[in-house]
C-alpha cells in the first residue's frame, strides 16, 4: 500500500478593484494577472469588467485559473476571461466572500466597492497591498484640518442632508 501523497493547494490571491477603471490600472491589472499565475497562484477577483476583466485575462492568458465571486445570482455575467463564476446573488455583500476566500489581497485602483473589500481583508487579518493609486485618493473625500473645521463642516453636511 502507497502512502497518499499531499498536494498543497495554489495560493488564492484576491485582485480587487473598480469596474470602471482607467486604462492604465487595466494595464497594471493585466500584468498583475500574468505575473500572479506565472507564479501558480489561483486568482480571486469579483467577475465583472475593469480591473477584474483585466487582472482575469492576464491570468487565464497565462495559463492560470480564476474564481469569480459574482454579486448577481447568473454566472453567465461573469466576464469572459472568468475560469469558476460563483453567482452568489447577495449583490455588494459578495466583497466579503471575494476577500474571504483569499490568503492575500492587491487593490489596483478602485473606488467604494474596493475601498470595502480592503477594509474587510484587513479586519480578518489578511495583508492589503495597493498596486496604483490607492482607491481613497480617488473618492473626493474631503480632508479636514483640525477638530473645529471637522465639527462645523459635519453640521453643515447634515443640514445640506437634511434639505434644510
């Protein structure tokens, strides 16, 4: 009788990133792809187009396999280049399963959605690594000074919230 040998599985590496995204977070998303299955990692990404297409092609053109973790309940809306569309039907609340099911996470541009998914990765502990422009520079978030600037811009925002 042989002993079972133990096959250690590919690392699960999640991309993460906006949909609508630049050409050259595309770029870098594309190369990314490459690089990552060059190195035998199995990519984890939300399934759609932007940045997921993207680091999705890199990754299947170079003979790598890739999940994507869809937020519709079709895995047919998955983007072409997706090797397992998992359709979870749970719409953004997927970001969770997208990081969840990885062992590291590289944000490559993005916006709201992908801001999440960094901040999630990072509450369950996993490392965070930004690739491009880090996702919060491109929210328009307002920065504030010192506690008296914060405190009436607040009051001011939520009165505009208001409709006062």
């Amino acid at each position: 009788m042989t002993s079972a040998r133990k096959i250690e599985p590919p690392f699960r590496i999640a991309v993460v990133g906006g949909a609508q995204a630049s050409e050259a977070e595309c770029a870098l998303a594309l190369d990314l792809g490459r690089q990552l299955a060059g190195l035998g990692a199995l990519v984890v990404c939300g399934g759609g187009g932007g940045v997921m297409e993207a680091v999705a092609q890199g990754a299947t053109e170079a003979g790598g396999l890739v999940i994507g973790i869809l937020p519709g309940s079709d895995p047919k809306s998955a983007n072409p280049w997706i090797g397992i569309p998992l359709a979870t039907g749970m719409g953004e609340a997927r970001n969770a399963l997208v990081v969840q099911g990885a062992e590291a996470v590289i944000s490559v541009g993005g916006e709201w959605g992908t801001l999440s998914e960094i901040a999630l990765a990072s509450k369950i502990g996993l490392s965070v690594g930004i690739l491009g422009t880090p996702p919060a520079e491109a929210l328009g978030l307002r920065m504030l000074e010192d506690p008296i600037e914060a405190a009436e811009w607040a009051l001011e925002r939520a009165q505009v919230f208001r409709g006062s």
